[in-house]
C-alpha cells in the first residue's frame, strides 16, 4: 500500500497546477502508465454532473473505462460513489476526490465496499493542514487491499478509523486504487465514504438527553 500511495503521490504532484486553491471540490483519474483524465473541476466543462457539490467523470483513461465516477461534499465528510472500471490490463487505476475549506476538528470514520474480479483494490483518506487540493501529508487511514481472482465477482467490506488535523482550514482526498492482473479483464464496483465521527463530549450529551427523555417518560406513567 505505501508504495502504491508512492506513485499516486507523484502522479498527483504533476497535476496539481491545474487545481486553483479556489476550487471547491475537484477529481483527476489517471493511471500508473502516465495516462489521466485532467483534474475535473466541479461547474467546469470536464464535470458530467451539472449539480453544484458533485463532479463525475465517465470517458476511458489508458486501458481504463469508467462509468459515473463522482464525488461529492457531504458535511464535514466526502463521498467517492458509482466508482465503475473495468481494463484487461496490468496497470494501476488511481482515482482521487479531493474537498478544500474543511474546519472542523474531527476524527473520521472510513467505509469501503467493493465488488471486484480479477485484481486487488484499496481505499485511503488523507487530509492537508496547509489546504492544498490532492494533498496527502497526514494519512487519516486506509482499507484494504482486497485480492480477488477471475471469475466471479467477489464482495468486500471494510472500515477504519483515524484523526483530521488539529486546527483548519485543511482539505481532505479520497484515494481508489485499482490494481489490473492481466490479461483477463479486470471488473471493479465500489464507493467509499469518510465520515466525521462526534467526539466522545458529544455521546455524553446525547447520552444524557436520552436518559432525561427515559426518565419523564417514567414519570408521566408513574402518574
């Protein structure tokens, strides 16, 4: 996993010019052979999705061909969806949803489902305190890899749970990672999500309304 974070680091670092800091939400898809979408900006030309928040991409990327690829800012969370690819290839498929402006101070819980066929997939989130678009300096987590043959379509599920920065603004990115085997086509279907989780002050709030509202409830019957 680290090594392939490796390579989408650099691959990202040659797009980043055509990310303005102004930018809300953006998603470049390229692979490990050089080859990439450009970064769609959301409201730009390259974005199939004419809804303000969300930018999809649909098109072919090297030995790649994507269907509704699309992102989108859910609160303080993100949510990378309808990821569809499919290659007879052994390159790699990297695909990042990057969200700027993020303040609030949060932990972040992580969810990846996968069905997938002949090749392996992982999922990380990262986030940047100088709020740089695509930027990765702190690894939030990851999920994964799953490994599945030719054949059938296989189902994976995962989650994990890490840390934002201490203070904003900071931007947060989503990261696929597909990996081709081969000659044999490879199939894959996921979306993952990366969701603020309340900190431990706030289930004691929630806690204490929810044992207040027990408690006039037993009183009303109790008269």
């Amino acid at each position: 996993m680290r090594r392939i974070l490796t390579i989408a680091c650099v691959c990202v670092g040659i797009l980043m010019p055509g990310l303005a800091q102004a930018s809300p939400i953006a998603l470049v898809i390229l692979d490990s052979l050089g080859h990439s979408s450009g970064v769609v900006i959301d409201g730009d030309p390259l974005d199939a999705d004419p809804l303000d928040g969300v930018v999809a991409f649909n098109g072919g990327v090297g030995d790649w061909t994507l269907n509704l690829t699309s992102g989108a800012r859910i609160g303080p969370g993100l949510s990378l969806n309808s990821i569809n690819a499919s290659a007879a290839t052994s390159s790699t498929l990297f695909v990042l949803f990057t969200s700027l402006g993020h303040t609030t101070i949060t932990n972040y819980l992580l969810g990846f489902d996968v069905a997938l066929q002949n090749g392996s997939a992982a999922y990380g989130a990262f986030a940047d305190p100088a709020n740089t678009g695509f930027g990765m300096t702190l690894g939030i987590g990851s999920v994964g890899p799953f490994v599945a043959g030719p054949g059938a379509m296989s189902l994976f599920t995962g989650s994990a749970l890490g840390a934002g920065p201490l203070a904003g603004p900071y931007s947060l990115t989503q990261l696929f990672v597909v990996q081709g085997a081969g000659e044999e086509v490879t199939i894959f279907t996921g979306q993952a999500t990366v969701t603020a989780v309340p900190e431990p002050a706030t289930f004691l709030l929630l806690g204490a309304g929810l044992a207040s509202v027990l408690t006039r409830r037993r009183r009303d019957r109790a008269r």
